[in-house]
C-alpha cells in the first residue's frame, strides 16, 4: 500500500512539473504526506518499536482514537485522523485535475465540474475510511502493529507452502500467540488453541497478499522496464526512469529477503531505489536539455538557410 500509494503520488509529483502547473506540484506534496497518518492507523494506533519513525509519531499524538467528531476536532491526540482527511482531500483534488486536464465541454472549454465531482467522492470516500477508525475504542482494537506481518519472518513456510510462497519468509508476529523463546521452552501445546488459529489465519492471509503484491510490482517493474527498453514514441521521459530503479529495487529486496532483513519489504528498499533514480534522471535531463535546445534550433537555422538559398537558385 505504501509502495504504490507513494508511486502515484511520484507520478503527479512529476507530470505536473512537467506541465508547469506548480500549484498543483503544492497539492501533491501536501497529498504525500497523508501516508503518515495512514501509517499511524496501519500500525494499530498504539505504535511499535519496530516501526521506527512511526512509534515517536504515535507516541507524541497519543493513544486514544475513540470519541464524537466535535471531540475529534478539539483533542490532540486525534490529529492523525483529521490529518489524514485533509489531506486526502486534498490529494483527490490533485488527481481530478490530472485527469480531467484534457475534458472539454461541448464548446471546447474545460469543464470544472469533474474536478469538484472528483473531489467531492474522495472527501467523502475518505471520511467513511477514517470515521468507523475513530468510533472503535482501544481496548477492542488491535495494539499490534500492522507492519510485524511484512518485517519479520515467516517461519511457517513449510507447514503451508500456499500461503508462504513469494519472496522471502514472513512471519507474523501475534500477540496471543508466542516469541520464539516460548515456542521453543513450553510448546505449542501449552499455548492457546485460540492464539494457535488466529495466527494459522492471519498467516494465510498475509502470504496470500504478500504474493499478490510481489507479483504487481514485479509485473509492473517488468513493464516498465519493457516499454524502457523498446524505446517507444510515446514513452514518458520519467517512464524509463521508473523501470530501471523498479528491477534495480526488486532486485534487492529479492537478495535481502532470503535473508530475512527488514529491508525486504517493498515500502523501504524500494521507494529508495525509486527516488535515487528519479534523482539522477532530473539532473540528466537539467543537464542536456540545454545541449538538446541548442542541437535543435541549430539544426533547424541550417535547414531555414537551405530553403533561402534553394530560393535564391530558383530565382
């Protein structure tokens, strides 16, 4: 989720410099920004160490989710979900305006009710997201953070080879269930059945999805790559760039996750790779543009002298 939710936020990042609407640039950075909250709430509001930036964040806005929305509005430790409305919203407006930047109305004006049509359905899709979020107490939700499942290792690989297959071995670290210090000293059988299923379950379904995702971003980096390598017409400039730092990053977290390093996952080495290349795309293109400004207009003052003295010889 953070993987992609970051890439298409990089996408509008970019094809709105590209444009030169710098406004709508300001949207997008503010709409990148909602992944903190999203964050926050993903890691079971109380926070986790392993979570690195996120438990000082979670810490710092508190425990406490439950309460009215004039309650929500009042209190500090409620900031993560308000954050997250707006800017939400405001990323939805950002994208409208990326989509409907070519409809045009029956006169040949562009139309601005598909924006605000647009805006509108995220706003609202975005409050019910957070709102059933807020209204569920503490002591019902789950203190464990989310990202345990993708940072640890999934030692019950070969007990079900379904669920664990993709790259690397995921655990799912459960709090009714045990550490590997009481597995190994008191046995599975001393241990809650209750515990024992809910962590059989919570195993299944996090190799299922952890195999879907896998497969999208090493589809979509094949993609890319492809469409990099074929050199198409109507390829982007920021399209090759993607490709290249999309294999470059699964190829990393593929190495890192035979080992079980959190680096594994692809909201970290990933989103590295990306921007590192995006990076040194930018400055290639700052860096020749001027070269390919001057290739043209020399190219195209040779071929104006041409035809005036093809003219010339004519007369």
């Amino acid at each position: 989720s953070f993987t992609l939710f970051t890439l298409l936020n990089l996408h509008l990042l970019l094809g709105w410099i590209q444009a030169g609407r710098r406004w709508l640039c300001l949207l997008s950075c503010f709409g990148f920004l909602a992944w903190i909250p999203l964050a926050a709430v993903m890691s079971g509001i109380g926070g986790d160490q392993g979570f690195g930036l996120f438990y000082s964040i979670n810490n710092l806005w508190g425990y406490s989710w439950s309460g009215s929305l004039p309650d929500l509005l009042l209190r500090t430790d409620q900031v993560p979900a308000v954050l997250g409305l707006v800017l939400f919203s405001v990323l939805g407006i950002a994208w409208t305006c990326w989509f409907s930047r070519g409809w045009k109305n029956s006169r040949g004006d562009r139309s601005l009710w598909l924006p605000r049509l647009g805006s509108a359905g995220v706003t609202v899709a975005a409050i019910l997201c957070f709102l059933p979020i807020i209204s569920i107490p503490i002591e019902d939700s789950k203190k464990t953070s989310q990202s345990e499942v993708y940072l640890s290792a999934f030692r019950k690989i070969h007990q079900s080879p379904f669920s664990g297959v993709g790259v690397g071995n995921y655990q799912i670290v459960h709090p009714l269930f045990e550490s590997h210090l009481e597995s190994r000293l008191l046995g599975k059988e001393v241990l809650s059945r209750h515990a024992y299923n809910d962590f059989l379950h919570f195993a299944t379904e996090s190799g299922f999805f952890n195999l879907l995702g896998w497969l999208w971003l090493s589809a979509a980096g094949l993609w890319l790559t492809g469409r990099t390598l074929n050199n198409s017409p109507d390829q982007s400039e920021f399209e090759s760039t993607l490709g290249i730092t999309c294999l470059m990053a699964l190829t990393v977290c593929l190495i890192q996750a035979q080992f079980g390093k959190s680096l594994a996952t692809p909201s970290s080495a990933m989103l590295a790779f990306v921007w590192l290349g995006v990076a040194a795309n930018l400055h290639w293109l700052h860096a020749h543009q001027r070269v390919r400004e001057y290739n043209f207009s020399q190219s195209q003052s040779e071929w104006e002298a041409k035809d005036i003295n093809d003219l010339r010889g004519t007369e």
